[in-house]
C-alpha cells in the first residue's frame, strides 16, 4: 500500500484558506457561480472543440474538399449534444469500415473504451429538433458490404453504447477512511442500489448490519459544474448507466459513484443581496424581497443586515428556492437599481489551524487593461478560490462577510488608488462586525496613478510579476499604520427638490480621503479626464495612454487662469490662514502625488514637522497653474508650503473644481470641512529587501517625460 504525505500547502501554507474550513451547498449551482465567476468573464467555451456553427464546418470542409477521398462527419455524443447542436467533426476515408468509424468517433471525445461496445446511428437535420433517432444499423446494406456510407450520405451521426446484460462499475469510498480507492463490483439488470451498497460494504471492512448507514452518491464532475445526486434504495443501477450514456458518453465518463455514510444535514445556502435602498430594517428588507422576488419565508430567512451598505444575506433551506432567488436577483431592480446576488460558502473558523492568517484578496479585472483579470485566475489557482474576490460581482462586502468571523486575516487589494479607496471604505463601514476588525491591507497597483502603492514600496504599477512571488512578498511585508481624512462637504446652494418643485438645501455629503484632496486646476484636469474616459471608455486601457490624455487635457489648461485665493477662505486648526496667488490648493496624506511627484519637497522647513502617513497631520500646499503642476511632475520644483494641520474649513464663494483621489466633480458654494476619521489603518509595506531592483525604471522615465511637456 503506498502511503501519501499530508498536504502542508507549501510555502503559502499560512495564508491558505483550508479546503476544510470551507463549506458550501452547491448543488444547482455552477462552479462559476460558487466561485463568483462573471459570466461575461468566461471567454472559454464548456468544450473548446465542439461546435456549433456552420460556418466552422464550411471552413473544414474548403480544407479537404481538394481530396475526394475523404469525408467529413459531424458527430454527437449523446442526446444532450444534438439538443445544443454541439458536435464534433472527423475527418475519414470514404471507403471506411463501420468499426473504424466507430473508433475514429470515440478517439474524438477521448474515450478509450473498446469500439466493440459502441455503435453508430444516423439521423437527418430534421431530427434535430425531435427525440426520436433513426437507427439504420439494422437495416440492409445494398452498397459495399462493411462499409459506413450508403448512396445517401447522412447529414450526422450519433455515437451510442450497445445494450449489456452486464457490466463492471467501480465504487469510490468516498470520505470513508479505509486504505483503498475504490472497489469493483459486476453488476446486472437486477442490481439495486441497496444491493450494491451491500455487496461493497463488506469489502471494504464494514459491517452488513448498518448498511442502513450508508448511501451511494452519483457525482458528475464536468468541466463547469460538479453535481451531486444520492441515488435511490430501489433504483437500477444498470439502467441509470444506460440513461447517462443515452444522455452523453462524456458524462459517463466524468460520473463517479461514492458509498458516504449518512450526515444529517439541514440545506444551508448562503446568497449575498445587494443594490437594496440603504438604512432599512430587517422587516422592511424581508418585505422588499417578498415583493420584488416573491421570497417564501418557510424556506428563506435574513441571516444578516448591512444596513448602510444596502445588503442582506440570505439563508436558504431548499437548493431549488436558493436557484431561482439567484437567478431572479439578477435580473430584478429595485428603485432603479440592479439588485446584485452572490453565492457565499460558510468559513467554519474553529476548522483553521493555528497561526494561520488567510488573505482576503480583492481584484478589480476593470484595472489595468486584462491584467486585472489574469490576476484573479492566478490567484484563485494558488490560493482557495473561495478567498479570491471580484469587486465588480458585489464589490467588497461579500468578501467581508464571508471572512468575518475569522480571528486574524489580511488583505490585498489589486487596482488602483480608486478601488484600495473602495476597499478601505467597505473596511470602515464593516469593522465593528468583524472579529478580526484591524485587517493590515497590501496592494497590487493596476490603475494610472498608484500614489498609495508607491508609498508602501508596491512598485508604479504591476507589469507581469509572478503571482507567486507577489504572494510571497505579501507574506514578508511590514504593518505601518496610515491616516485616514472625512471630508464633509455642505453646499450652501439651494437644488430643486424632485417630489414638490420646491428649492431645498442640498444635503450634506461625507467622503473620505486617503491620499489627496485638490480644488482649483488639480480638480480641473482630474475633470477633463473623467469627461474623456466616460466618452470612450474602451481606449483607457494602459497607463501610457491615461498619461497622455492627462498632458493632452493640461495643455488645453494652460491659457487659463483662476484667481483661487480669491474665491475660497482656508482655516486651520481654527486659524485664518491668507492664500497666496494660486490657481490650485492642495490637502495631501502621503508623500506622492500625480503619479509619483513629490509635492511637499524634501528641504527643511522649521515652521512644520517632517511629513508622515501616520502623524495626524494633513499638509496643505498651493501650485500657480498647469506649468507649475508640470515642473512638479518632472521634479524640477515643489509646490507652495502654506499650512499643516488636523481641522481644516474651507469657505467655497464660487462653484470650485474639487478631486478627492482621484474622484472629480463641480463642488457649489459652502463649507468644507477635513478632520480625521477614525481609527488608524494599517497597510502593508513591502520590505526593503522584497523591492524590485528594477522593473519600472522604463515607465518612470517615460511618465516624467510625458509630463515635462506639460510645463514647456
């Protein structure tokens, strides 16, 4: 008997989810949706090659049509292939013996079984679309004996399993811990489940006295899907061979069979509702969904609310309820918004292993161009799949939830400045719900700026790193604790109230900041570019091309001028502070801006304390138009120092131009006020020694060019 090493997960071992922390009811569920695959992500067919169009046929055939020799079939594999249309061409001589066909067939789905057992059976296009297949096996052949073609060639065939009185079916033993894979058994036209279940038990040392113990388990393990059926007590199991081969050879091939024992266990779906109207209660939510889903509360109940974030988590008794939920979700808006569904599995924490500390990853695929997508197929091949999030299926929170009562977990989020925004919003709206509520966040930057990733030593922006090497870096990084600013913005200005017509004040707004807050030109060419990239979005799909759009927006700027110290009032720490002539004021948090730039400089400056992430302090600097931004940019000067402080009010005279990284819009006239929000968060830098020697030196060189022209 050969005896196998356990499994230690190797070197990621401690940022691994175990598989058996992980339980999820997945049955009717594909992989895709257990493993919140988007549907408009997957580019790769069920079988890369099937076909289902003529015109990859006409193109086969153009191919061969110089040889009259041979002859193209198109072939199915079962009636679920002819139900989808899909098949499989071969290529034949014309004078071609039936078994030879046969073979040829078979060799196309990869089936290996001996051709005696097979045959062929022909149908027209006409019988596509019915149930009934003509088999002309049977019939008289006129032409040359032994041969597959008659007169009338037919339009395709089928491949089917000829009837056997008997047949060998090997039984797997499931999660059984005995010291044998499987056993093989003969079965006949009589055999029931309860017979076979018998006959294996005793060889594989149990006893026949509880065989009432045990159940055998049907398992389809296709390439998008595994499916999960216990067989009846009184099925035939000969005849359940013969409606799977009927149904498709290659699922026969991908069924196993299990002997398990008996588990009570209640169904237990989890599904993630989000897009729901914010700040409702549990009732009200359960009405909401009764209405737009006609949810049935003897089989589906709130499990939790996120009530600022509009979501709920569903706990559904009945695997059909939790599919049609799924399904309905998607297709269902509520207030004009588009309810979001995710299947979630349940962590059991008190599974993990000591010292673990799994990593929550967060992928944006809408960053970087693809890279953001190959990253997360990465991802979810060396690490559970079930920790690897796409934040463009549910954004953050589904993960949050999925890993909140997990003691001590890390995250990574791959995107940009934006998205680790996101994230860290998500964090802080959530914390108080999590066990382990100070998560320590790494970042994989994909997006143009990555002033954030710079900082903490991730480099300028991903260019094809090893996703392992990356986790490994990640694994090895240092814990830094970073501040985090809560800008609210009251406007002054009355808007139209929708309902009545009547001039209300518009409502306050609070949105937080992690890197950087501009009004004045900053804003502005942040504006310019947002207006660009919503017109054609497609086109902003490399770092080069964000830069140039940017220098060209700049450029267009240069001729204009804004008297800023004249249109807003900035007060710090209650003091009244006198802005010079500028045209752009700037709050920065980290010591990078505008892809890198070094805003605040590195003289010494007695009247404020050297600038960090974490000291409670935001420092404010002005610039005098695009030329300066330029020359900022190319490292050729520094902004204005004007202030450094915790409380800061701006007093906004005119509509203004304001970015909050990297979010532009047209703020009215009114108050602003920045203080700091709450706890400290802690982030992730990468260790000295993990830095990359070189890598970005190229994209470096060629940003400060780009933007050197801007202050030319």
């Amino acid at each position: 008997m050969v005896r196998h090493s356990e499994c230690t997960f190797g070197r990621l071992r401690n940022m691994i989810l175990p598989p058996n922390c992980v339980h999820l009811c997945s049955r009717n569920f594909s992989k895709m949706h257990c493993f919140r695959i988007s549907e408009s992500l997957q580019t790769e067919a069920d079988d890369d090659d099937d076909v289902d169009s003529s015109t990859q046929l006409s193109l086969k055939e153009s191919q061969v049509s110089t040889d009259s020799s041979k002859q193209i079939l198109k072939i199915y594999d079962g009636n679920d292939a002819v139900k989808r249309n899909q098949f499989r061409l071969i290529t034949i001589p014309r004078i071609t013996k039936n078994e030879e066909v046969v073979e040829a067939a078979l060799r196309s789905y990869y089936i290996n079984d001996d051709p005696q057992d097979y045959e062929l059976q022909t149908f027209t296009q006409q019988a596509l679309f019915c149930d009934d297949i003509i088999n002309r096996n049977d019939t008289t052949e006129e032409t040359q004996p032994g041969s597959v073609f008659r007169e009338a060639v037919p339009e395709a065939w089928i491949i089917r399993a000829k009837p056997r009185d008997n047949e060998v079916v090997k039984i797997y033993p499931g999660w059984l811990k005995i010291g044998m894979a499987c056993v093989s058994i003969r079965v006949n036209k009589e055999s029931t489940t309860q017979m076979v279940i018998k006959e294996v038990l005793p060889l594989l040392g149990h006893q026949l006295e509880n065989f009432q113990n045990f159940k055998l388990v049907e398992v389809l393990m296709g390439s998008k899907q595994v499916q999960r059926m216990v067989l009846d007590d009184h099925e035939l199991i000969l005849s359940r061979f013969q409606d799977i081969r009927k149904t498709s050879l290659r699922q026969m091939n991908q069924t196993r069979f299990y002997i398990v024992e008996n588990n009570i266990s209640a169904t237990r779906v989890h599904l993630f509702v989000g897009g729901l109207p914010p700040h409702l209660s549990t009732d009200e939510y359960t009405n909401i969904l009764r209405d737009e889903l006609s949810l049935k509360t003897n089989l589906v109940s709130v499990s939790h609310v996120y009530s600022s974030q509009g979501a709920v988590v569903l706990e559904i008794s009945c695997f059909a309820e939790a599919e049609r939920l799924y399904m309905l979700a998607k297709d269902t808006t509520v207030n004009d918004k588009p309810l979001t569904a995710v299947v979630i599995p349940e962590v059991l924490q008190t599974n993990l292993p000591q010292n673990c500390c799994p990593l929550l990853v967060f992928v944006n695929p809408k960053s970087g161009g693809l890279k953001g997508r190959a990253l997360l197929y990465s991802f979810r091949k060396l690490l559970n799949p079930h920790q690897v999030f796409e934040l463009t299926n549910g954004g953050p929170l589904p993960g949050f939830h999925t890993f909140s009562q997990i003691p001590c977990f890390r995250i990574l989020v791959c995107g940009g400045d934006g998205t680790v925004g996101w994230v860290l919003g998500a964090l802080e709206e959530i914390r108080h719900k999590l066990a382990c509520s100070e998560p320590s966040v790494a970042i994989l930057p994909l997006g143009t700026g990555n002033d954030l990733g710079r900082v903490l030593r991730w480099g300028a922006g991903y260019s094809g790193e090893d996703p392992y090497s990356i986790l490994i870096s990640v694994d090895e990084a240092d814990d830094v604790l970073m501040d985090r600013w809560t800008i609210l913005l009251d406007a002054q200005e009355a808007i139209e109230s929708a309902e009545n017509g009547v001039l209300e004040p518009e409502p306050p707004k609070i949105v937080q900041m992690n890197n950087y807050c501009g009004l004045g030109i900053d804003a502005e060419l942040s504006l310019g570019f947002h207006h660009a990239r919503e017109e054609e979005p497609d086109k902003f799909n490399s770092r080069f091309h964000n830069k140039g759009v940017y220098v060209k927006v700049g450029l267009q700027k240069m001729s204009h001028t804004r008297n800023l110290h004249k249109e807003i009032k900035l007060q710090v720490d209650q003091h009244e502070v006198e802005l010079p002539n500028i045209e752009g004021l700037i709050f920065i948090n980290i010591p990078s801006w505008g892809s890198g730039a070094d805003l605040w400089g590195s003289d010494n400056d007695n009247r404020f304390e050297k600038p960090r992430i974490d000291d409670g302090l935001l420092e404010v600097v002005g610039v005098t138009g695009v030329v300066h931004m330029g020359q900022v940019q190319g490292g050729l000067r520094s902004g204005i120092r004007i202030a450094q402080g915790s409380y800061f009010r701006l007093t906004l005279l005119k509509p203004i131009p304001v970015q909050v990284d990297g979010e532009p819009w047209i703020q009215p006239p009114g108050q602003i006020i920045i203080s700091t929000a709450g706890p400290k968060v802690h982030m992730l830098k990468k260790s000295k020694q993990k830095q990359k020697k070189s890598g970005n030196l190229k994209d470096s060189r060629s940003e400060s060019m780009m933007v050197n022209e801007v202050g030319r």
